[in-house]
C-alpha cells in the first residue's frame, strides 16, 4: 500500500493544477508540490505545513478576510478516496 501512496504523490506532483487530497471533513492529508510553490509565492510561510489543517475551514477566514476566490474554494474540490489507492 505505501508504493501505491507513493506513486499517487509522485503522479499528483507531476501535474500543473494545485492539488490538495483530504478528508471527508476537510482535512488535509496531502498537497502537490504545484501548490506548496504557489502558496510560497503568494505570501504563504515558507514550507507552512499543509497537512493537518481544514481546508474547508482556511477557506471559510480567507473568504472573510476578503478574499473572493477563497469564498468559492469549499464548494470546488473533487472527492478521491485516498485509502483505496
């Protein structure tokens, strides 16, 4: 099973889209390596760490810190079930 995770991330980090995997609640479990460089260049911490926070929830305080895009973030993402891969 860790060779099949493992082959996922390599996969996900070969792609251009900015990709976060996580739960059912919104937790994340992991983001490509598009989206950590994309968070570092927009004022992200440098190697903040992903993994463990509610997306759902980072989207909900930067939609009310102003920013617009975040608002539409909670209702855009796509379900995978991580443990089955």
């Amino acid at each position: 099973m860790e060779r099949s995770h493992e082959f996922l991330k390599m996969t996900l980090d070969t792609m251009s889209e900015h990709i976060a995997v996580i739960d059912e609640t919104g937790l994340i479990l992991y983001v490509n390596s598009r989206w950590r460089q994309f968070a570092e260049q927009n004022a992200c911490t440098p190697r903040c760490e992903w993994k463990g926070q509610n997306y759902l929830s980072v989207c909900d305080r930067s939609a009310a810190s102003g920013d617009e895009l975040a608002g539409r973030g909670g209702g855009g993402y796509s379900r995978f079930d991580w443990q089955s891969a």
